[in-house]
C-alpha cells in the first residue's frame, strides 16, 4: 500500500513518474512491451469481457424474426413501426433477446433504443445476400430526443456557433454533431454527460479510497457501502486546488502548458474517472479486475459511485446506408449517425458496414467493449467515423476507413485506458486526440495512406477539441507500429515529416515506419524510438501484452 501525506514525497513522486529518460537508451521492443524502461501503460484489459472471452450469442437467447411483425425488406416502405414493435417486445422479455433482420434492404426513420441488458440486433450479414438498413432522412427531421434536451440548452445558452468567415458560414452547432444514432444504447431517466451545472445530482456514494498507487488492483475502501462482488462500479478524481493542483501535474506533469480553464472551474464534476468490476472483498480491502489509472492521494478526494448501465449488448452482422448530402461544415451534421453506444459495459458491435454518415458509431460513457470488423465508407464527407469518447478499456479493432472524416481515428473528452488496433485510414488520413483530459490510449498496428504536402510533410499527429480542455492529450498517450504509404511519389531522397503535438507531454511514439525516410516532431518530453524500422517481432502491442497476462 501507499500513502503520500506531505508534499515532499508527492514531488519525489512526480520525479519518478516523469523523469526524464537516458539519452543512453538501450531498452529493446521487449523491453519496452514489458515496462522494462519509460512507462506505458498495460492495456491488455481493453475490450469486451477485457479482452478474455470470444464475443458469442448465448445458447438461451429468445430470438425474435422481425419478419414475424411485419417487416418486409425490399418493398420500398419505411418498416419503423414494425421494427419498433419488435424492440417493444423484446424489452418485455426476461430472458436474453436476438432480434433476427432478414435479408434485403428495410427502411427506417425513427431512433431504436436498447434499454435492457441481454439483447442483440443481428442482421443476416453484410454482403450482397445480407441485411441492409436505410435511412432516408437525417435525425435532424425525427423528434428531438428528450436526452438531449440538455446539450440543446448548452448550445443555445453559450452561443455555439461555426463561423467560417472564408465560407460566409454562421450556424448554429448541431445536437448531433457528436450525439445520437439510429440505433442508440441508453439507461432510461440516467444522465450521460454534465453540460450545466443546474442539472447537476449528486451520485450515490458507495465508499472513498485515500490511498493507492497508479497500476494496483487492490487498494482499503473507507465509507463501503456494502459493495458486493461483481459490481461494475466508477472510481472518480477530483481536482479541487484549482490552476495548480496535484491531480493536474499528475496527469500532465511538470511542463509549460497551457492548461484550460475547464481542468479547474468545476471542481465538483470529477477531472478522471474509471469504471472498474470488482472482484473481491476482504474486509474493508477490495480487488478490481483492471489497474487503477492513477495515483489516489488525500487530495484528489477519490470516491467510488455507482454506474448504471447495460450489459450484454450486440449490434452485428448488417450494414447502414444513408443517401449522398453534401458537406455543410464542422459541427452543423444534420444527424445522418448509425449508432451511438452510451452506458454499457461487456458489449459489442461486429461486423459492420456504414456508408454515407456523419458519424458511423458514437461513443459516451461506456467501458469494457469491443468495436470490431467494421468499414466506412461513401463519398460524403463524415465527422467521425468511430469515435471515442467519454470511454474506458473500450477496444475498436479492424476498421477500415475507406471515406474522408474530420476525424478518422479519435480519441475524444474523458477516453483512457483504450485502443484502436489493426485499423488502416485509405483517405487523409489523423490520428485524433481531441483535448478533455484523454490520457493513456494507445494506436496500435495502424495502416494509413496519405498524400504529402508540398513541404514534405504531413500533420499526422493532430488533435481537435477546444481551448478550455487543452492541451491535446494527457500522459502516456502511444503510437505502436504505425505504417506509413505515401500515394503522391514522393521521391526516395526526400525525408517526410510528420508534425505532432507540440501541447502533448509524454508520449510514446514508437515504430513508425513506411515507404520513405521519416522524421516526427513531437513536443514536449516525448519518447520516439524504432523510427524507420519495420515492425515484426511484436506489431501489436495490445495482443502481446494480453497473451503475456493471460499466460502468467
């Protein structure tokens, strides 16, 4: 166990949490997939069931044919009533739910919300002789989700707007511009994220922890509310000693940055939180399944609440198709999303296709789930294409993004602790880490494809968000084994600059690679090893640290 009660051992703590590294750097790729050298973090514990069980529908489920209820594909009518009918009587089952799609194209214009645990969408595959869902109209002509009624207050009451004065573009910001989905997760009545401070609710406390070191699993949980084995629970960080706090030079360290303002003015809303199952209690200690993110002093006033959500969720094997619109501009979307996952935890989405979106798949407040086997495309510019936000131990693993987005790959607002691997970007493509306190995610075996600028080079490294939650990204943010192929004949001499961060602290960029000599700039305190090498004795770290765990 740990305790920090004074300051002199918190600095020595930060000294050794970012200490600078040896120029004399002789640690090997094993080395540095095992922690042996500049800290990475473990994230073999992304992903459904974290990353130890094969995504399966269970032997019991209740399956309900739409078919039965009237849908009827390839008739050119809209089958929202009858789909809706369905969901209406799989949410009164007890037993888990497969909702069966039949072949052929249906045509929907209404949200479907899972709102229970144990119920899967599945469609009859994504190929010519599979299942494809239309949707001719954007959400922005469905009635507004009472959800949202708080981010449309937001909007309205900061005065959100995209102005593009080059574009003569003065519009308000959309509600779904990073919200909302024709297939849409959600705990009924539960907030998913704080935009305004009157809607704020104190959440049920279920005990404190005072001390703990960033990485442990077991920790004395002071206060228990009778936590029970097997709960899914969230740990939450709060930052309440304003511009200087301890919690800020923990998750950002010791450097010149411009911290935003948002890190300090709502010290009531936790600044990092964690979603964590436990499972063991011995007395007033607990055992958590996955490490704890940071360290847990006095003064970050960690507490453990609960954290309603579903599990056991699946949406698979079908593709969503929306008509061609042109692109208006950065954060006018009028709502052409597919799916938007919120407040689950050991769920999934497999084997899908999305073409024409805005967004093809959303994410808030979920933990612990698989994203995978899924392709973008279209010719309309997108948004995103699936994001990460608000996230935990959340695993997307090969993506394929065929379409142009704004952001291809991103990790948003609050995301730690997850992945995107085996993923290839065809079309400009941005590694995106979008500001709001993201730290330790990792890009793991990522293809990209790209046209180089006329100087050579290429700001691959970007990061969106806004200016109250910069910088980019907090510590331990990695980049393993990225491939880079230049499309536009750059000549064989000419050496390819990838511009990064210059607000990202200490990150890890190794093994970047590709068919010209690169060289990357990244700021401040990076650790950038393994540049112009091929990756082949461990391409993918996710993969190497889960099979080393799960054979220890």
């Amino acid at each position: 166990m740990f305790a920090v009660n004074n300051n002199i051992n918190f600095w020595l703590l930060l000294i050794f949490t970012f200490g600078k590294i040896s120029s004399q750097d002789t640690y090997s790729l094993t080395d540095l997939a095992n922690n042996k050298g500049p800290f990475i973090p473990n994230y073999s514990y992304a992903g459904y069931h974290f990353g130890e069980q094969s995504i399966e529908i269970p032997k019991s489920v209740v399956v309900l044919n739409a078919l039965d209820f009237g849908v009827i594909p390839n008739d050119e009518k809209d089958d929202s009533k009858a789909l809706q009918k369905v969901f209406e009587i799989a949410h009164e089952k007890q037993d888990p739910v497969l909702i069966q799609l039949p072949p052929g194209r249906i045509i929907l214009s209404d949200i479907f919300y899972f709102e229970r645990s144990n119920i899967i969408l599945n469609g009859s595959g994504i190929g010519d002789q599979g299942t494809e869902v239309f949707c001719p109209r954007p959400l922005m002509y469905i009635k507004d989700p009472e959800d949202l009624k708080e981010l449309r207050e937001y909007l309205i009451r900061l005065s959100k707007v995209q102005r593009e004065k080059e574009n003569n573009i003065s519009i308000p910001f959309s509600q779904y511009s990073w919200s909302g989905g024709v297939f849409w997760t959600r705990v009924p009545g539960t907030r998913v994220k704080s935009y305004l401070q009157k809607y704020d609710v104190a959440p049920k406390v279920l005990g404190t922890i005072a001390t703990a070191y960033r990485g442990e699993t077991s920790f004395k949980v002071l206060q228990n509310q009778r936590l029970k084995v097997g709960d899914v629970v969230e740990i939450q960080w709060f930052n309440k000693q304003g511009k200087k706090g301890k919690l800020i030079k923990e998750l950002y360290g010791d450097q010149n940055l411009k911290i935003g303002a948002h890190h300090w003015n709502y010290p009531d809303l936790p600044l990092v939180r964690q979603q964590v199952k436990i499972v063991k209690i011995t007395n007033d200690s607990i055992v958590i399944k996955s490490p704890l993110l940071l360290n847990i002093i006095s003064e970050y006033e960690v507490r453990i609440v609960e954290w309603k959500h579903l599990e056991e969720v699946g949406i698979q094997n079908f593709k969503i198709t929306f008509p061609f619109s042109n692109y208006i501009a950065h954060h006018v979307e009028q709502g052409y999303n597919g799916i938007y996952l919120t407040r689950v935890f050991n769920s999934w989405v497999k084997n899908v296709v999305v073409e024409n979106a805005d967004s093809g798949i959303l994410t808030e407040a979920i933990a612990n789930v698989t994203i995978e086997d899924i392709v973008t495309k279209g010719e309309k510019k997108a948004h995103y294409t699936v994001q990460m936000g608000g996230v935990h131990n959340v695993l997307v693993k090969n993506l394929s993004v065929y379409n142009d987005s704004l952001h291809p790959l991103s990790f948003d607002t609050f995301s730690t602790k997850s992945v995107y691997s085996n993923c290839e970007i065809f079309k400009n493509p941005i590694l995106d880490q979008h500001s709001g306190v993201n730290h330790q995610n990792l890009f793991d075996n990522i293809k990209v494809h790209l046209d180089v600028l006329n100087d050579n080079s290429y700001p691959l490294f970007a990061g969106g968000g806004a200016s109250y939650w910069k910088p980019s990204h907090g510590s331990y943010n990695t980049f393993w084994n990225i491939e880079i192929n230049i499309l536009n004949n750059s000549k064989e001499e000419n050496v390819i600059k990838l511009n990064g961060m210059n607000d990202g602290p200490n990150a890890r960029v190794i093994g970047v690679w590709g068919n010209n000599k690169i060289v990357i700039n990244y700021d401040p305190v990076s650790y950038v090893k393994c540049v112009n090498k091929r990756m082949e004795k461990i391409p993918s770290l996710y993969q190497y640290q889960l099979a080393k765990r799960q054979h220890m």
